[in-house]
C-alpha cells in the first residue's frame, strides 16, 4: 500500500512500503526414551520451555504415550538454543533425553 511522504516545495511523493515477512517457526520435540524420568521430563519442561505444572506434565504424557511430543515452537535461533539445553541438562544429571526440532 502507497504511503504519501511530504517532500520539499508542498509536494507530495509516493514511498511504497516493504512488505516484512514473519520468520519461519519451529517446533522442538522431546523423543521418548526407556531411561529418562518423567519427574526429569517434567522438570525440563518447567525450567526449559516456560511451562506449567499442569501443561509439563500433559506433554510429558504426550511423549511417553506417543513417542514424540512438542515442547514449543519458537524462531529456528531460539529452538536451535532450547535443543542445547535440554541436551546439557540431561547429560549433566546422566540422563539420554533427545530432543529435535523441524520446521512447523
């Protein structure tokens, strides 16, 4: 849409606005697995992805139910940081959680 700009001498020029496109989103899985707690998934959750006891803990059930479940969707900068720390925290407290992203 045209955007009428004032220009020297009363006149009025036309400057074309640009068109700004919304960055892809993705979501980040949480993978089952036969080790991990649920009270580490759980946990992970609250601390990692901002969640509540209530929605931590359907999701938890969504991924030992089914096997995969999303955590959240974010901008692919903000996954890409969420993956990480899922994965150190697990590592630090000895646990193989895998989590991944794609594209939503």
């Amino acid at each position: 849409m045209p955007e009428f700009v004032p220009q020297a001498g009363g006149q009025a020029g036309v400057k074309e606005r640009q068109k700004v496109e919304r960055p892809r989103r993705f979501k980040v899985l949480l993978l089952n697995d036969n080790y991990t707690t649920m009270d580490f998934v759980v946990m992970v959750l609250k601390t990692v992805f901002h969640k509540s006891g209530n929605e931590a803990r359907s999701i938890m059930l969504r991924v030992h139910e089914n096997g995969t479940g999303v955590a959240g969707v974010y901008v692919k900068s903000i996954a890409e940081a969420k993956v990480k720390k899922t994965h150190r925290l697990a590592l630090a407290h000895g646990f193989p959680l895998r989590c991944g992203m794609e594209p939503e």
